[in-house]
C-alpha cells in the first residue's frame, strides 16, 4: 500500500503550476474523500492499535510507525459520521500538518489523480457536511469531498491564537490600531484562517479574508482598478498553498506579474512542509514563508515587517 506513494518527490514539480495530486479514499459509504499528496506521508493497512484512555471519542489509539507513537483518529467519526467498525478492511493514512504526524483511519483507498487546480471548486453553501470541506470536484461521474483536516484536528486539539508577552510589541500595536493596518488572508480552510485572524487581532491589525487565489487576485485587481494603491491599503497579503481554482503559488506569481500589485508584500503561510517550500518562495517570488499554525511565529514576521516598514519611512 505505501507504494500508492514512491513518486511523491516527483510530483512536488506540479505545485506552482496550479496543479494538485490527490488521494482518494472511502470511509464507511461509497462517498469519495480526498487529501493532497503532499500532506501524506505513507498509507499502510491498519496495524495493531493501542487504547489511549481519557483521549478524545475520535482517536481510537496510537499506534507505533517510523519510530514513532502516532495518534490514530477515525476519519469518519471525526466528520459526523458513522464510526468504522470493519477494521479488517481499513487503512491509515498518515499524514504531517502544522508541524504535527497523525494517522487517519479510512475505508478502502481508491487511487491518485493528476487535477488542475480550477476542477476543483469551492463547496456549495448549506452542504450537509460543507464545514468539514475545503473544496469539492468531480472525478468521472462522482463528486469528491476534499476535507479540511485542520478543521477536523481543531476539534480534537483546540488550537491557541494569543501572542506571548516576550513577543508583543505593545508600541507596534498601539501604531498598528491607530493607522488601522489590515492583511488580506487568502485561504481554503476558515478554520486556519480564524486561527491566523484572532492572532493577528492581539497585534492590532485587521484582516480581510478571501476563499481562494482567484477570488483574492480578482480582489486586488478591481481595488487596483478604482485607483486604490494596494501597497498602502493592505500591509501584506498572506495567503495558504492549496485553494480552490488558483493556488497560493500561481496567486504569488500574478500578483508579482501585474505592476499594480508587484510591490505587495507577501507571505506563504501554509501546512505543507517547510524545506518544499522554502524552494517554491524563491521560486515564485514570495517574500517570506511560514509554517502553519504558530502564533508567536506569526506576529513576530508581521511586527518585523511592520517594523522595517516604519524605520524606513514608507509608514510615518
């Protein structure tokens, strides 16, 4: 089964190129799910499993890979639905986000495709299960669920927002509410873009938030448009990787592409390892990359970008 996976070096050439692999899987129906490759480090049929007492109803044990002790959490329970009883035919899929390994109990793994990012759409409003959704697309006649894994780990773990003392600035913040300085945040997950916003709020600085690449490029245009000069009206634009119908690679490197826009400062802020990552910010011309979720980290690369700004006159 972790064959499925061998030739994931090879595929990191399709981020960047507004493009995703993902795994499909079931979980106790004949609905489809899908994660990102590059969220995944192994898929391996379901080993011994060792009860963890006092831990959340949906992790059902830890088990031990890669000398390791993993958290192993039923997917399907996690999401609402039905716990997976038949074990014999159940897999794990372990996976790396936020800087933490977890192992996903599945159903049967169906297979990888090859998409471009604009088949894969934002969910429809009111779906039944659209709050555990980052997006959706349709593989031959089936609709495929892609999830919002850190949704479903902020259920499990709760996530903090606040910033140390040690990191605050409180004379950067003070500057920050008086100017009313906001960041545009472009992300799939509301989850992580609530973790990020809430952050942000303890240094004084607002967001605007956009779904996705494309509705944040858009946004950027029609503002550039009507005269507004996006450099000033927005401190930065942080935007994830993985989003419906335009990446944060491709958002990057149109947003560097258009003249109105180039001088927009803008960081990577994303679940995807750090060392790809690094390679893809100088790439597509990121200023900065950081690692999805810590708080400190956050405000601490805001208030020195803000710093510098001040120091150098463009914010008086």
């Amino acid at each position: 089964m972790s064959k499925i996976l061998q030739t994931v070096d090879q595929r990191t050439q399709l981020v960047g190129e507004n493009r995703l692999e993902l795994l499909m899987f079931r979980l106790a129906g004949r609905q489809l799910f899908a994660l990102n490759v590059f969220k995944i480090q192994e898929v391996v049929k379901l080993p011994k499993l060792t009860a963890l007492p006092h831990s959340c109803p949906h992790v059902v044990g830890v088990t031990h890979l890669r000398n390791q002790t993993i958290s192993v959490i039923d997917l399907s329970a996690a999401i609402g639905g039905p716990p997976l009883r038949n074990r014999e035919d159940c897999n794990l899929i372990v996976t790396e986000y936020n800087r933490s390994i977890q192992a996903f109990l599945v159903g049967a793994v169906d297979r990888i495709v090859n998409l471009n990012w604009e088949l894969v759409l934002p969910p429809p409003k009111g779906a039944g299960r659209s709050h555990f959704l980052t997006a959706i697309t349709r593989m031959d006649d089936d609709i495929v669920e892609i999830l919002d894994v850190e949704r479903v780990l902020a259920d499990i773990v709760p996530y903090e927002t606040s910033v140390s003392e040690d990191v605050l600035d409180r004379d950067l913040v003070d500057f920050a509410l008086s100017r009313e300085l906001k960041i545009l945040m472009a992300d799939d997950s509301l989850t992580a873009y609530r973790q990020a916003s809430a952050t942000l709020s303890n240094i004084g600085i607002e967001t605007e938030y956009c779904p996705d690449g494309l509705t944040a490029l858009n946004r950027l245009k029609e503002q550039a448009r009507n005269g507004v000069d996006i450099p000033r009206e927005y401190l930065m634009l942080v935007t994830d990787a993985e989003m419906p119908e335009m990446d944060g690679y491709r958002l990057t490197h149109e947003v560097r592409s258009d003249a109105a826009l180039k001088d927009l400062h803008v960081i990577l802020h994303t679940s995807l390892s750090g060392s790809f990552n690094q390679a893809m910010v100088e790439k597509v011309g990121c200023n900065d990359f950081l690692s999805k979720f810590q708080p400190d980290e956050l405000a601490q690369k805001v208030q020195n970008f803000l710093r510098e700004q001040i120091q150098s006159g463009r914010l008086v």
